[in-house]
C-alpha cells in the first residue's frame, strides 16, 4: 500500500504552514487534512477550513467525538447508586523540622510500597457522602442525555469542566480521535505520516521536541516548522497568497476553542467585548454541566483561587463566567477596573501579531 501524509489542521497559523508545507513537498493527491472538532469553536473555524481546502485542494476531513454510551453507563450508575459510607480529603503528615512522617502498620514497621516508604496522610474535613444523594439523583438524571454538542456531552458524562490540571478535553475531543483515524488507515495497509504544527518556542513542554519521529506499526511523526517562530508562520503563508484565520485581526493569541478554559485576562475581554454569544453559551452549559455534577457546581473557568478559607461553593459562584467576565475588566490584581478598556472599539482590529498593518500595505 501507498504512504498517506495526514496533516492535523486547527484552522490555526501553524497548521496551515504545516499543510502547505506537505502538498508543496508531495502533492494534494497524498496529503489528508483532519480537523478534530470539539464543537467549542468560533464560526470563523470552520469558514477558514473551507478557504483552505478550496485555495489549497486538499480535503480536510472533520473529525468528531461522540459520548452517548458513556452518558448512558453514568445514568445506570447514578439510578442503582446505594453506597454507603463517606469520603474524606487528606493532607500529608509532616514533622516539626518539615521532614516526612512514614506510615506504620500495626506492629510498627514502615509501610512500603513499590519499594518505597508510604507518607502518612490524614482526613480533612468531616468529608462528604459517598452515594448519590435522592436529590442529586433526580438533579443529574435530568440532565444526563446526549446533546449532540461533544464538548458540552463530555463535560456532562465527567460531570465537570476541563482544567489545567485536568485537561482532559485535549485528550477526549482531539487526540483520541486523529489517532483512531490514522490508526485506520494504517490497518488499511498504509503507512502513515502525522504531520504536527509543532513549535519549541510554543511551551516548555515541547522545547524538545523533535522533528520526525518514529512510532512504529508503520506510523511516522514530521514536525517542519518546529524550529520556527510564529512570525515565521505567518510569513511563509502570507508569501503564498493564503490569508490567516481572521481571528488574528480580531484579538485571538489563538483560535482553537472559543473561548478555551485556559483563556488569558485579556482573551476573555476580547471575547466579552467582540463574541459575547460565546459566553452566553458557556454560561447555560455551567448550568447543563453543574446539574450533572454530584456536588451540583461545575464552572467553565477557574481564576479565583481558595485563598482564604472560603467554603467550596462560594468559590464556585466567583468563577461563573459572568463573575469572571467582570474579573477581566479589572488590572493586574482584580481590584480596579481600568477606565481604558471603554475606549476600546470593538469594530476595530486588534491583532497581536502585526496583521493589520499586513492587511492594509
């Protein structure tokens, strides 16, 4: 079988450097673009990706996340849920000097595991219920039904929003789905080549990455531009003819997701200021999302930290959206509001990269 080059595209610059980059070295015939869709994305997204595969000639195929049978496993779960019992926080134990106390079993001796000695830990809290409460049951299960929306079905079926910590909408809404694509083509015989958008200047996690790599099983890893910056990006396209997402002239550092959990102070207030629908949105899927929720509070973003003592659910209700959208109206602090951001216009452009001036010579 033939050698099929997939190049995953975002709608994003580097993507679309990267796709240019594979049918200029191999034609459009051996090249497939896939777009991993999480439904969380402005209608500039998808409107580029059809400018691209007409000034390109590439297919770019749309790729999307389903979630029914888990959300049908959880309602199952939640309707029989009789256990008993509670369920506690806990902290490590540490000594007067700072250093580790090791757990010991009833005679004494250290308790090990995996050939090292286990911390001691104690509960925090009078800690929680361990089932489902009658009322809860009732909150979630009127909830818990496919929407059709993957990002809104995912956070339903975990009953919570992503975070940094927890970022598992990458995993669920992307990643799985462009490796069970290509996964399939390589039991179709073919060998495979994932051409990746990546740049080291992107993040201190991929400041090593390299630039091919082999996975084995016939499947193949090209990075072109992973020593490039982003400047570079928009130049190599800028040099074809090919115009960015019109979101770069419209404020975004980034176009993926709209807005993504992980959005900057001044990302949200562009958001506010430009695409409030966006967040109008958001704010009825915290109310989908906390319903399906066990502890009946779930927000899209996390900004205020428990830095006081406060009860969980007070720190919840200052991180809905709307909280969180007057939070970014503020200056460094969040304690002023700044009277320059009323001057701004949202007609205007905002690019963060220079596009503008780009546009207008």
């Amino acid at each position: 079988m033939s050698i099929i080059h997939v190049a995953s595209v975002s709608s994003g610059i580097d993507s679309q450097a990267t796709l240019e980059q594979a049918v200029e070295r191999f034609g459009a015939h051996r090249v497939i673009g896939i777009f991993c869709d999480t439904d969380n994305e402005d209608q500039a997204v998808y409107d580029h990706l059809d400018y691209l595969e007409r000034e390109i000639g590439v297919r770019i195929h749309r790729l999307k996340a389903t979630f029914a049978e888990q959300i049908a496993a959880k309602r199952a779960f939640i309707a029989r849920d009789t256990r008993v019992g509670r369920e506690y926080d806990t902290r490590k134990v540490f000594d007067y000097i700072g250093q580790p106390v090791w757990k010991r079993d009833s005679a004494g001796n250290i308790v090990m595991k995996k050939g090292r000695p286990v911390q001691k830990e104690v509960r925090v809290g009078g800690g929680r219920r361990r089932r489902w409460s009658n009322k809860a049951k009732r909150r979630a299960l009127s909830v818990l039904h496919p929407t059709g929306n993957a990002f809104l079905d995912l956070c339903i079926w975990k009953g919570r929003f992503p975070s940094r910590k927890a970022q598992f909408c990458t995993e669920e809404l992307k990643r799985n789905m462009a490796v069970e694509f290509q996964l399939g083509l390589i039991e179709q015989g073919h060998t495979v080549v994932s051409w990746q958008g990546v740049r080291r200047d992107e993040s201190e996690a991929r400041k090593n990455a390299p630039k091919f790599e082999s996975l084995g099983g016939g499947m193949y890893i090209y990075r072109p531009i992973v020593e490039w910056t982003k400047a570079e990006a928009f130049a190599y396209c800028a040099a074809r003819g090919r115009a960015p997402n019109p979101l770069y002239l419209d404020g975004c550092d980034r176009v993926g997701c709209a807005p993504c959990i992980n959005s900057k102070k001044e990302e949200i207030r562009q958001t506010n200021l430009r695409r409030r629908h966006h967040l109008e949105r958001i704010s009825e899927w915290e109310r989908i999302v906390s319903m399906s929720s066990k502890r009946g509070y779930s927000t899209f973003f996390h900004k205020v930290d428990d830095q006081s003592g406060e009860r969980a659910a007070r720190i919840f209700s200052r991180n809905e959206v709307w909280e969180v959208v007057q939070w970014a109206q503020t200056t460094r602090g969040g304690r002023q509001f700044s009277l320059l951001h009323d001057l701004d216009d949202s007609t205007g452009c905002s690019s963060s990269y220079g596009l503008c001036d780009q546009a207008a010579a």
